[in-house]
C-alpha cells in the first residue's frame, strides 16, 4: 500500500510540474505576444506621428492601433539655423494584458527628427552659392528682422547675415549699412559648402512628384485670401516682372531675373541668377537663394534692389511643405 501511495504521489507532483511547465510557457507566450503588440503600436504611432505635423509645434498625441495605444510625446533638443528644430520623439505602445486587468505591457522607442518649418536653413536674407558675388551701388540687404510679433508670435528672430556667398565676394556701396546683418557678409569657401549648409536637396523641388500649387502658371493672386502662401514653380527662366508680386515659396528652375518693381513676400530658390546691371527696383520681405544648382556661376548686382530679412512671411511660405523629417540611425528601444 505504501508503494502505491507513494507511486500515486510522484505521478501527482509528476503532473502538477508539467502543468506548471506547460502554464509558464503559455504565459511566456502570451506575454510575448501583448509585448509585441505594443512595441508594433509604439512604432506605429511613431510613424503616424511624423506623418501628420507639419508647420504647427509638435505637441503629445494619443492613437488607438489594433486595441493598443501609443502615446507620443516630442521633446525639443536643439534650436538649429532658424526656423528649423531637432526633436526626440518618444512613443510608449500599450496593451492590455487579458491576464491581469489593471496591468498593461508597454514598450518605448524613440526616434530623432528634424521639423522642418522652412525648406532652408536660414543662412542669410541673400545667399549665393556662387564662386563670387559683386554687389554695388545703392542696393539695401539687411539680415535684421523686420516683422514683429504682431505679424507672427515667433518674431522678431535673431538677426542673420546680410549676404552668404560660396567664394569671393565684393560689396561696394555708398553707405556701409547698405548691407547689414549678423555678420554683415560671409563666405562659405565654396558653392557646394554652401548648399550643403542650407540643408536641401535641390532636385526634389525640381522633381514633377513634389507637388505644388501652381506650375509655369502665375495665380491671381487678388483671388487668394492674404494668409494663404503658395508654392509656385516656374521651370525654365522667370522674368520677374511688377504685375507678378505676390507671395509664397517661388521656385525658378532655371534663371532668375528681378525686375523693378517686383515685390515678393516669402522665400524665393532659383537654379540661377541672371547679373543685374540696370538699376532694377525690386522688394523681397524674406529670403533669397540662388545658385541651387551648384555649379557657381558668379554672379553681378548692380541696382537699387532691397532685400529685409521678414521671419514671419519665411515661416508662412514653409507652412505647406513643413514636415518632420527622421533622422536615419537615430531610433532605438528604451528597456
């Protein structure tokens, strides 16, 4: 009897040992599976978020992904060249472990991003990316912010510099505050430093797939409300005339000719820029780039063209390409 007793026992602990075995993995296995589920919502939500900011301040968001949750809160990290910043973006994914009600698995990642609030860096209210750049007579460039805080809550910004070139530059004028700004004038060595400082990719404005409003067609732009920028793209050479003011982001494909007259209020890019040897009258309340295309034509300004650097009218016409833009290598798990 003893024996028997004693077997039956042994088969008992025999069995509530392969429960338990069996138990544990299936609880291993199920606390995998909510695991993975979070982590694919704290993922998820990381890449929702970057998809939908745009111009505004990022700010916390909250989503819902197949009954989990992600929670993603940015984190600014550093002011780069205005307007433009470096976030951390953390996402925590949550899911409701079935087990226990009150228990959630949760899984954090974070991914470092770029807002983009201007297609470019804010070097100078002029940038050449130019082997030289001549400018004389009475023109006024100035790297003082002339909006406020009645235009915008951002204004004003730091000053920038008067004029950026990628090589020689010589400024001769009447006056020496004709160009003005912090510094006055720099030169980055060469055209391509240049560009690579304005951090953009000039073929993707280029590119038939990035969009824009209008395309080698001007907008009447008395039927556009006044807060609205647009993106404007002129493929070949654009003769900037006075009957073209407006405002937004243009973009020259070619070459660029300011004409007397002209007022632009926003960020002009073009290819190139044709030397101004007339005393053309032109207004740009903005930014002004040139040269985009790298292979540093020099360019010649003789005229009586103003240029103020205008922070507000710089952000407005970023607002529609505005974007957060992930900084490859920079995500990883918090554990």
């Amino acid at each position: 009897m003893a024996v028997v007793l004693l077997l039956l026992f042994a088969i008992g602990v025999a069995g509530a040992t392969s429960y338990e075995i069996v138990r544990s993995e299936a609880t291993l296995s199920q606390s995998r599976k909510v695991g993975t589920q979070a982590l694919g919502a704290a993922r998820a939500g990381l890449v929702r978020f970057m998809a939908e900011e745009d111009d505004t301040l990022p700010v916390e968001r909250t989503y819902t992904v197949d009954g989990a949750r992600a929670v993603v809160t940015p984190r600014l990290v550093v002011e780069h060249r205005f307007p433009n910043r470096r976030y951390a973006i953390t996402s925590v994914g949550s899911f409701l472990d079935p087990r226990f009600s009150e228990e959630l698995a949760e899984r954090t990642v974070i991914e470092y991003a770029m807002h983009w609030r201007s297609p470019i860096h804010a070097l100078g209210v002029i940038v050449a990316a130019t082997n030289s750049f001549t400018s004389d007579d009475i023109s006024q460039f100035s790297g003082y912010d002339i909006a406020t805080a009645a235009d915008c809550p951002e204004a004003p910004a730091d000053p920038i510099a008067g004029l950026v070139g990628g090589g020689s530059m010589s400024i001769t004028d009447d006056r020496y505050d004709d160009v003005e700004g912090v510094p006055r004038s720099v030169s980055y060595g060469s055209p391509q430093a240049v560009l690579d400082s304005l951090g953009m990719d000039w073929d993707v404005f280029l590119d038939p797939d990035f969009e824009v409003d209008y395309e080698d067609t001007w907008p009447d732009f008395s039927l556009i409300h006044p807060d609205t920028f647009p993106v404007i793209r002129m493929t070949g050479n654009f003769d900037a005339q006075y009957y073209h003011t407006g405002r937004g982001l243009l973009i020259v494909g070619e070459d660029l000719y300011l004409r007397s007259g002209f007022t632009w209020d926003g960020i002009i890019l073009a290819n190139d820029m044709t030397n101004v040897t007339t005393n053309e009258n032109f207004l740009i309340r903005g930014l002004l780039a040139v040269g985009m295309d790298g292979v540093g034509e020099p360019v010649t300004y003789r005229g009586e063209g103003e240029a103020y650097f205008h922070s507000c009218n710089v952000l407005a016409a970023g607002r529609k390409i505005a974007q957060l833009e992930p900084m490859a290598g920079t995500w990883w798990e918090v554990f």
